[in-house]
C-alpha cells in the first residue's frame, strides 16, 4: 500500500499507457509525462503567487490579497482571466518577431530544465548520463531571451534593465557551475539520479546529504547565493529594480505575454531550488530512515517548497544591493571562495575516512571566510548610519 | 540520417545564412545562436552529450551574449540603409569557398580510408573526463594557463591608465 502510494503516479500512468496499442506505448508514456510536468509546475506557480503576497503581506504587516473566494486563494484565477481578456500591446517601434518570440524562449528553456529533475523514486523524465550539464545549458540559454526582450522592446529602461540582467546572471552562473562542482566530484557522476542515490543512505539513523559536510555547507551557501542572483529575486534584483528601471526587461510586455515572463521566473526558481534539494539535501530521500514511509515526491516537493518559502522570506526583509556590490561581491568574494571550496573537496576526499578530514576542511573555509570578509571590509567605513531628514 | 538530422541541419543552414543575409546586426547575432543551437542538435544526434550540452552552455548561453554586447558597445551598430554587403563580398566568399572545398575534399577523401560499418558507441562523461585528466592532462594544463593569461591580460585591459583599480 505504502510502496504503491510512493509510485501512484507512475502506475497510474501504466493504466492509462495500457488503453495504446503496444507500439504507440513507449510515446504515450513521455508524452503523459511531459503534460504532467506542464500542467503541475503552472499549478504550483498559481499557488505559489499567493503564498507570495501573502506571506510578504504578513512580513510587512498587512493582509494581502483577500478580496476573491475565501481568503484571497482565487486569486491567481482572476490574474489569470485579466491578463488573458488585456490587450496585447506591441510598441510600434519595437521589433516584432524578437518581441513576440523572446517570452517563448524563456518559458521553453525553463520548462526544459525540468526534464531531468528527480522528483521522486523512478520520477524522472530523461535519466541522462550529462543530466546536470543539460540543465545548466538550459540554464544559461534564458539569459538570450533576457535580452531579446529588453533589445527588442526599444524601450531604455528595458535595454538597460536586459543589460543589467544579463551582466548579473553571467557573472554569477560562474559561481551557480562552481558551486555545484565539488557535488560532482564527490558522487562521480552528472547523472542526477546517481547523485540523489550517492546521498540516499543512513548511519545511526542520520542521512549522508551533502548538506551535512563542511564543503556541503559552504557549497549550499554559494549555490543559494548564486541562484537568488540567477533568478533575479531581492536582493538581486536590480535587473527590474522599480524604482529606477519601471520594470526591467519587461516594461513593454502586456497580457499574457507579461504572464509568461512571470511564468518563466516562477519556474527558474522551482527548478532551480528542486535542483539545490537533489544536490545538497538528497533530492527525493527521506531525512530519517523512520520517515521512509512518506511517499518520495511529497519529500522532493517539500523540500522544493520550503526554498521557496526562504526566497519570499529573503525578498521581504532583504534591502537591493547597488550594481558595483552586485559585481564586487561575485567576483572578489563568491568566486574565490567557489574555487577554495572545490579544492577544499579534493582535500576531503583524500584525507579519507576520519575525524581529520572534518576538522581540516571546516579550518579551512571557515579562515577562508573570515580572513576574506575582513579583507573586504577593510578601507569602508562601517559605523552607525546617520539618519538625514530633509536638512 | 533520419527526421532528426535533416531538421538540425536544416536548422544550422539557415540560421548560419541568416546570420550572413541579414541587415540588422542584432538579428544577425540571434541567428547564429540558431546556427549553434541545429550544431548542439547535431552533435546530440550523434550520442556525443558533452559536446552537445556544451555547444549550447558555452555558445548559446556565453559566446552569444558576448557577441551581442559587442554590436550594442561599439559604433555603427545602426542598421545600414543600402544592404547589408560590403564591397569586398567577393574576396570574402572566396575564401571562405575554398575553405568550405578544401574540408569538404578532406571529409569526403578521409571516409574512404576509415573501416567501414564501424559500431558507433556513445562516449559518455565519465570516459571524457578520465581522458582529460589522466591521458591529455598536459594539453589541459596548456589551455587553462592560456585562457587564465588572456583573462589576467582583459582585467589589465579594463585598468584605468593610471593604475587606480576601479
């Protein structure tokens, strides 16, 4: 019973196979999965909308959106239907075919990374040998449409918002692939089913997840750094900072090509957190082997969710940082830190099994992480702030 | 040669044609990814996945981007209003003809001494990474010293004249 819940939808998916002709089976299944993967992450991002200005609505002391169905949870429905019914407005100036074509490209290349996440026992579309390259490459191809919009759009808050989002996710996809390179390392393989299965076992009842190893730790932290900046969220997200830019990249998008950029954004950070839980914190697995009775996908979607909850928790406390702290803190503080925890890995691996290998390699980054903050911080003047009202 | 290669090569043809054919310089630049794009399909068509994801991480995703900043940050980037050749067309296709005979000579020449109906496996990650760091680490070596003096040489570049780090 308990084993059939964990694999419901893969044999649900099996019945409705078995109505095809034998030859057409193999097609069906990809194509079921494929619609699975399109209607639930859409569903998820409707939900997520809400959970969003809701939960920023707590953070900043008022109610939210309250006003359709009961407590506001109809709402997506009504955002939905408006930017449906809107008039899709195209500037006359603006180029046309990259105008129409650049919010398609995002959604495509964002949907695409969702092929070879690991969302639960023998839930994975693509099991590909390279499956983390492929979706790093997937990854790195949304920064075009970033720009297609904002060049096409002739607008120049848009060109400026597009360059600035590009510059952004450029600098800072060096740290995302380095961060995620001492994983590889220590699993020995891209096949992100072989890293989930590389973390998936207990000892005295305690999970071997990255997460709970010093160069786990430190790679998470630049992975979460990394993939804030990556998908534009505060406090980076100078690429559509209100208050300068109207709305970045997308100031002359309306209706539902502006919903699909929104779209294209909610879903780089599902996909982009579902990878962070396969990487660090054992995709589908259960945290305690007394836990293993709880289906995988609902750990995999708990967990995805839960990062979801620090990004929204994250935008409503954390101020925008200014573009010259954006770059400085890529490349002078994240990046060597990257590299030292790629080395601190190796490190580990042949100091082999023991006490040594904890003590040396937390040493390491936690020096490394101290003696770099006050290097930087050396030269500014840090004191209190001095408040100035209209003098 | 199945459905799959004729599309990614139909795709790499045109977008590479477009990327030659086109007036505005912007367009000419998106075309191009649209050539990378059919050459990672291609590549992918062949059970080569590194080489394939790689096109895409490191053309579409990096090499594009940089080309594209380069038409927006230098002069003339205007879109010209008396077609988009120059008046040394002939010399540049040319060379590129000859080009384009003499590999297509060397490819055709090469087939005929290779074994034929040779069992083409697919290579995957792990073996090219076992190659790179155990057989070619030397090589490896060379170009990460090359690529890490030309990234030294661009900072030193970007330096204001008078040293002052900015």
């Amino acid at each position: 019973m308990i084993k059939n819940l964990d694999q419901i939808f893969l044999l649900f998916e099996h019945w409705i196979v078995s109505f095809l002709p034998v030859a057409w089976r193999p097609m069906g299944a990809i194509i079921l999965s494929v619609l699975a993967i399109i209607s639930i992450f859409p569903a998820l991002f409707a939900l997520t909308t809400v959970f969003e200005r809701k939960g920023l609505g707590r953070i900043q002391n008022r109610i939210g959106p309250n006003r359709v169905g009961p407590l506001g949870i109809f709402q997506p429905i009504a955002d939905g239907i408006k930017s449906l019914t809107k008039e899709d407005i195209v500037p006359t100036s603006a180029d046309g075919v990259v105008h129409f074509l650049a919010p398609i490209v995002q959604v495509l290349a964002v949907f695409m990374g969702f092929a070879v996440l690991p969302m639960g026992r023998n839930m994975v579309l693509a099991d590909m040998d390279a499956g983390l390259l492929f979706y790093f490459s997937m990854g790195a191809s949304t920064e075009l449409s970033v720009f297609m919009a904002g060049w096409s759009s002739r607008n120049k808050y848009s060109l400026l918002g597009a360059m600035r989002a590009v510059a952004q996710m450029i600098s800072y996809e060096v740290t995302l692939l380095l961060s995620a390179v001492p994983v590889v390392m220590i699993a020995g393989s891209l096949s992100l089913t072989k890293i989930v299965a590389a973390q998936n076992y207990y000892t005295h009842g305690l999970p071997h997840w990255y997460i709970f190893t010093p160069w786990g730790l430190a790679g998470f932290v630049l992975y979460a750094i990394a993939t804030t900046a990556e998908t534009n969220r505060s406090p980076f997200d100078l690429p559509e900072g209100e208050s300068e830019l109207v709305a970045g990249y997308h100031t002359e998008y309306s209706g539902f090509k502006f919903a699909l950029f929104f779209l294209g954004e909610y879903l780089a950070m599902f996909s982009i957190s579902g990878m962070g839980a396969t990487l660090f914190f054992g995709g589908w697995a259960a945290p305690f082997p007394f836990l293993e009775w709880i289906p995988s996908w609902i750990w995999f979607f708990s967990k995805l969710m839960l990062s979801i909850f620090v990004f929204i928790w994250l935008r409503g406390t954390l101020p925008r940082l200014r573009q010259d702290q954006l770059m400085n803190f890529a490349w002078k503080f994240i990046l060597p830190l990257c590299l030292l925890n790629v080395l601190v890995t190796a490190l580990w691996h042949f100091l082999g099994v023991g006490w040594e290998r904890w003590v040396f390699c937390s040493l390491i980054l936690a020096l490394a992480y101290v003696l770099m903050g006050l290097g930087g911080m050396r030269g500014m003047k840090v004191g209190p702030r001095r408040y100035r009202y209209a003098e | 040669m199945n459905i799959a290669f004729y599309v990614s090569a139909v795709l790499t043809l045109a977008g590479a044609l477009a990327s030659v054919l086109l007036k505005n310089k912007v367009h000419c630049a998106l075309a191009l990814t649209v050539a990378f794009t059919g050459l990672a399909f291609l590549f992918l068509n062949l059970n080569a996945q590194f080489a394939g994801f790689a096109e895409i991480m490191v053309y579409v995703g990096a090499v594009a981007i940089l080309v594209v900043f380069a038409i927006l940050l230098i002069k003339g980037s205007e879109t010209p209003l008396h077609g988009a050749f120059s008046r040394s067309w002939p010399i540049g296709a040319t060379i590129a003809a000859g080009i384009f005979a003499l590999l297509g000579w060397a490819v055709i020449e090469s087939a005929s001494h290779l074994p034929k109906n040779t069992p083409t496996h697919a290579v995957t990650v792990d073996q090219i990474g076992q190659a790179l760091v155990y057989r070619y680490v030397l090589p490896l070596e060379v170009v990460a010293i090359l690529l890490t003096v030309a990234l030294i040489g661009a900072v030193i570049i970007a330096l204001h004249e008078d040293g002052r780090t900015q």
